[in-house]
C-alpha cells in the first residue's frame, strides 16, 4: 500500500493527542446552499400564499444542517484511545498505523479490500490512515480513516500505544 513519505512525528506527550474536524470545503457550503435557493426560486415561480414563502424557509436551512451533519465527523486520539465519531478503539489493539495519500486510500478500500474493515471516508479528504488490529476477538482486520494529516494522526496512534 502507498504511503505518504514522511516521518513519524517525534513520540512526545503532545504527540499522543491529535484531534480534527474532517468538515467540508468553503465551496460545498457555497454550492449546496446555492442549489437550495434555486429549487426554492423554481418551487415559488412567482407563485402566491404558502408557495411564495415556504421553500424559502425549508430548503435552505434543511441543506445546511445536512452539510454541516456531513461535516460534523471528529478524528481524535486522546486518553489511550482512537476516537472517530461516535466509534471508540483503545490503542492497545492497535499493531500498525500506516498514512495513506490518496492512491494508498484508493488501494486500501478498492476491489481487493477486506468487507469487515471499518471505514469512515469522506471522499472530500484525500488522506487517510489504515490502522491494523491485533484483536483475536474482534472480526475487524483494519479501520481505514480520513484524516488531512496521515503522517500525525498515525505518529499519535503509535505513540499513545507505546506509551500505554
């Protein structure tokens, strides 16, 4: 699999923490809340009573809860543990961390990947980590996270496993 060519961070106690929001560009907010106007403009066409001032007050606000929902994942390791949204995995069943760019991302979850694997990745996010488990009880043979910063967040998850 590729990786990013970079060195692990330096394993300090700050290393062991790494926090990120994996939150959408600047241009989907633009975008989505641009589309939500103009199907609201389209709904209204010039229309009177409810149809002049309902798709005005749905669409655009229902579009932006549902991109801020998209963006809303946290990347954390913090407290021994790999935090990512609500999923939680202590790092002492970690083996290997390894940074992706995106064609190791590409070749991680392609057509060969394992279907037990758990994957959080926005596609807006062009980096990812693959974290290898040593869990004989659990099935899942790896996670595969989005993250903006590979190189840190794989240097946090071994430095918090090797000092737990």
């Amino acid at each position: 699999m590729s990786s990013s060519a970079s060195s692990p961070a330096p394993r300090t106690a700050a290393a062991r923490e790494h926090s990120e929001r994996l939150g959408l560009p600047w241009w989907f907010w633009l975008a989505g809340l641009a589309l939500a106007t103009l199907l609201a403009v389209e709904v209204w066409m010039g229309a009177s009573g409810v149809r002049a001032w309902l798709p005005f007050v749905l669409l655009p606000p229902a579009t932006a809860a549902g991109l801020w929902w998209l963006g809303r994942v946290r990347v954390e390791v913090r407290d021994g543990e790999l935090r990512v949204d609500d999923a939680r995995l202590p790092v002492r069943y970690v083996a290997d961390a390894i940074p992706l760019d995106a064609a190791g991302r590409r070749e991680a979850l392609g057509v060969g990947s394992d279907p037990l694997a758990f994957v959080v990745q926005r596609p807006w996010v062009s980096g990812a980590v693959q974290v290898v488990l040593d869990d004989p009880a659990d099935p899942t043979p790896f996670w595969v996270v989005s993250t903006r910063h590979p190189v840190e967040l794989a240097g946090a998850i071994l430095a918090a496993r090797d000092a737990g």
